[in-house]
C-alpha cells in the first residue's frame, strides 16, 4: 500500500540542566539513545497520512513522553488523538470517525554509543493498551526493535531499525516484519534535513513501504 505522509512537529525537553536535545521524532525512525538521566522530555506534534483510495488519517495531537530513570534506561509513553476519514465502496458516502488512539507504554535500553565515534545501539519494546475509543481501538498489540545509530561523518548520519510485531486476529496470530532506514544531514548547527524509507513484510509475503522526508531547525538546546 502506498502512502503519503506529511508531519509537523514540534518538540521540547524539560531538564535540570541543559543539553543537546536528541529526539525520536519527527522521522519513523527510533533513535538509540536515551535522553539524559533523570530528564523528562516531551515530543510531540501532527501526522497526517493518505493513501491510493484517498483514505486519510490524522493524529493531532501526537504525544510522546520519555524519562531517564537511569543513563542506561528511559520509560515511554505514547498518546494521540486520532481522525479517520474514508469512503464505502459501494455507496461512495464518506465515513468519518474521531477519537483516542490506544496508549502505548514502553521502555528502551542503550546498549552502547555513549562516545560518538561508537555504533550506538539501542533496544525498544512497547506495549498498546486496549484503551482507544471505537473504531480506532487495535487492542493488545506489542512491537520489538533494535535500533543502530553509525558514527557521523562530518554533517552525515545514518540510522536503522529492524523489528518484530505480532498482529493477533481471532483465528490466527500473524508475525510481521519492522524495518526503517533514515539518512539526515546537518546544514549547520541549527537546521538539518533527513529522507527515510520505512514499512513491514507479514510472514506471508505482504508488504506495507513508504517513505517521507523533512526538516529540523533546533532553536537552543533544550527546543527542537
């Protein structure tokens, strides 16, 4: 399924002392690193998606909330408010549907990639609760991933993530495959650009890709 998608973003840090923020957003891609101990940091922002059938979603906003209970180890936790927006095929009358998309808990754990001339890696698991409202409720659903970071080269990074997520049905469970690519670049201090490539492959050959690009400006250290 193709689609296109458009974020706007805007991201803060909430700290004891100041720092270079490093955040997970906007991309699809999960950065390694955790935030600084004892640091409380807010993404958060808006996702708009269409596809080839003109369907579209919009999350507005979408919440991520991360705190470091140790240097090694941050807590998460998603939440976002959601609009759905799609056509019967047979009758061709709009449906429209609103509401809070499930929470998800999570953690990650830093691996290594304290000294930036080191490959940083990362684990990430996180867990949706059954709490959504109608329509946009996916119940219990849990996703796996391992994410690299590589060395910068001058203004040039890349990172990449691979993963697992079970899709539970009421016949059968199915596995799926979790994949992203990220390239940014540094223009210079403040601004940078990224394009990245992202989707997943079910264990019975079906696949989902898509890709996006944008642009960060980080206005000091503690506001992205």
């Amino acid at each position: 399924m193709r689609k296109i998608v458009l974020i706007l973003a805007v991201f803060t840090s909430m700290a004891a002392k100041s720092q270079t923020i490093i955040t997970d957003r906007p991309d699809q891609t999960e950065s390694p690193q955790v935030v600084p101990a004892g640091t409380l940091q807010y993404e958060g922002g808006m996702l708009v998606e269409w596809d080839q059938n003109n369907a579209e979603r919009m999350l507005l906003p979408t919440s991520l909330f991360r705190i470091a209970l140790h240097k090694r180890v941050e807590l998460r936790l998603v939440h976002e408010l959601g609009f759905d927006r799609s056509s019967n095929d047979f009758t061709g009358e709009t449906i429209k549907t609103r509401g809070t998309t499930d929470v998800q808990l999570g953690m990650k754990v830093q691996l290594s990639g304290y000294d930036a001339s080191q490959v940083a890696v990362g684990l990430l698991s996180h867990v949706s609760l059954p709490s959504g409202s109608f329509n946009l409720d996916e119940s219990w659903m849990q996703s796996h991933k391992i994410g690299l970071a590589l060395p910068s080269n001058d203004d040039w990074s890349m990172a990449v993530n691979v993963g697992w997520m079970p899709i539970e049905s009421p016949i059968e469970i199915q596995n799926q495959g979790l994949f992203t690519l990220a390239l940014g670049h540094a223009n210079n201090d403040q601004l940078g650009l990224y394009v990245e490539t992202y989707g997943a492959l079910s264990e019975w050959g079906v696949g989902t890709f898509s890709g996006d690009a944008g642009l960060t400006w980080l206005v000091h250290d503690r506001l992205q």
